[in-house]
C-alpha cells in the first residue's frame, strides 16, 4: 500500500517534468534524422535525465554535451540513426555514473558542502510534494534512483532501461520495487 503511494508520488512528479520537458510532436524533421535533429529535440529532457542522476545542472549539461561529441565522433558508424537515441541515454547514465564515482573519491579528500545544486528555475518549476518527492529520490543509492529516474521521467519499458543500465530485467523489476519502499520511508521520515 505504501509502495504503491511512492510510486504515484514519482510518476506524479517525474511525469510532470517529462511533459515540461516533451519535445514538440509537430516539429518532426523532415527527411532522414541527423544529429543536429537529435540535439535540439532531446537535448533538454537528457540533460534533466542527468540532473536527476547527479544534481548539479552545470555538470548535467557537461554529461550530455561529452556524450553528443562521443556520439558525432561515431556517427558514421552508426548502422540505424533510430538507435541514436537509445546510445544517448545510455551514453547520459554511464557518464552520470561516472561523474558520482569521482564525486565519491573526491569526497573521500575533502569535506561535503551542503549547497543545492539545483537552479532556482528547476526549484521554483516544483510544488512543494514533488520537491519532496525529488530530494527523497536524491536520498536514493545510485541503481535505485537511475532506475526510478528511466522508468518514470524517461517514460522506458523495463527492457529499455536493462539495455541503458547494463543490468538484466528481474533486477530492473527488483531494483525499481526496493526504490520506491525506500523512497516511501524517506518520505515519511521527511513528514515527521
């Protein structure tokens, strides 16, 4: 039951960003699609992907524009231009993963700050409970929230986000089941 109430507090607000953040359905290319296409359709919901995974807007922007570069340096590679998407995100989560890695090591050298990373637009952008529901999932260890951020803001089928993640489907299901209970008990946590 509890479980339940997380899950459509996340959907709730990660839904909401996703249509903030819903590239136009009219503004199809016309002709083949290239990466220019690709960056100026999805480039903001990537970037609002990375910030979910790293909470930093600065850093989110650095992710998504390292694995634009990686993905133009391949492109001629590229067998389907419809995959270009798919390596994108995983593209987004692996270099997320990444900048946490060295986040942790850093951390381990020098004292955490507690400033919010966040821009005063993405905060002012959130009501009161979808904050609430944003900072519980930044409470979140790295899997967890990774697969609640694909699932409910990038709108990916449990394949989808195995595929991005690198993990199998069962564990997708698992993870995402872990998640929202914890995330459920930080939010009551959070209440009380």
């Amino acid at each position: 039951m509890q479980e339940r109430s997380a899950e459509r507090s996340v959907e709730r607000t990660l839904g909401h960003l996703r249509a903030i953040d819903a590239p136009d359905p009219h503004a199809e290319p016309a002709g083949p699609l290239t990466l220019e296409d690709l960056y100026r359709k999805h480039r903001m919901q990537l970037v609002r992907l990375a910030v979910l995974l790293v909470d930093d807007q600065g850093v989110a922007e650095d992710v998504v524009q390292e694995s634009f570069a990686g993905l133009y340096r391949r492109w001629s590679q590229l067998r389907d231009s419809a995959a270009a998407l798919g390596y994108l995100r995983s593209a987004v989560v692996n270099r997320s993963r990444s900048v946490l890695r060295k986040r942790k090591t850093a951390r381990e050298y020098v004292a955490p700050h507690g400033v919010t990373s966040r821009s005063a637009e993405s905060i002012a952008m959130l009501s009161s409970e979808h904050q609430a529901v944003v900072d519980a999932l930044a409470a979140l260890p790295r899997r967890q929230r990774e697969v609640l951020v694909l699932r409910y803001y990038g709108g990916l089928s449990e394949a989808e986000i195995s595929e991005a993640t690198g993990i199998s489907r069962g564990t997708v299901k698992s993870t995402a089941s872990r998640a929202l209970e914890a995330l459920q008990r930080t939010m009551q946590q959070n209440t009380t």
